[in-house]
C-alpha cells in the first residue's frame, strides 16, 4: 500500500485515538487529527491530504460548513473525502453525496474493513 496521508476531522480525542489504531492495523501511518473544521482548513495548507476522514456534527465548523469551505478554497478538486459520523440519517447521506469529493459514508466506529473500503476507492 502505498504511503498515504489522513487527516481526521474530528471533535472527540478517543474517537480521533480508535480511529489512529484502526488506520495503524492496516499500515497507514501519517494521520494528523484535528478537532473542528476551521482547524483542518488551515491544517491543509501544510499538510495535503490523500483522504479526510470528516465528522458531520462539530463545533466551531460542522462538516458540512467544511465541505463548503473547502469546495470554495479548490481544495476538493483534489481532496477525498469519507464521512464518518453516528448520524445515519438519509437526509444526511443525500446531502453528503452533493459533493464530488466525498467517496464514502461511514458510520461510526471506523472499522479496519471500513477504512480499506474507503481506501480503495481512493484509485
């Protein structure tokens, strides 16, 4: 597998922690957690992501804000993007699949066969 960079945008440490070990089991080690969106805005200006792993309900800036924001700045042009959230609404999977970059639609906890699924949609 080739070497890919992660970023999980997520407001709970032990949910970022699971999901590090999980990501880990399956031999992806570059993984940079943040807890908001706004914090991943300015995160991706250092870091490119290869996959974001994005939570929907966050203070600060919700996922879906962040998606916005990241389709205003031409970052999703490039960007992946897997949702993984305990909001298993359909109004929610249908509002999330507007958006080009976001490949899958997680629900949590992320699993090892979750995060492969997701992985390999990423070619």
């Amino acid at each position: 597998m080739k070497d890919l960079k992660i970023l999980l945008v997520e407001d709970d440490k032990i949910t970022n922690f699971l999901s590090k070990k999980v990501l880990d089991i399956i031999g992806i080690t570059h993984v940079e957690a943040v807890l908001d969106g706004q914090k991943a805005i300015h995160c991706m200006n250092n870091y490119c992501p290869d996959l974001i792993y994005l939570d929907l309900n966050m203070p600060v800036m919700d996922g879906f804000e962040f998606l916005e924001a990241i389709k205003k700045a031409g970052f999703s042009v490039k960007t992946k993007v897997a949702i993984l959230t305990s909001s298993d609404m359909q109004s929610d999977r249908d509002k999330a699949g507007n958006y080009p970059c976001v490949i899958d639609y997680i629900v949590k906890p992320l699993t090892v066969d979750k995060a492969a699924k997701a992985i390999t949609m990423l070619d």
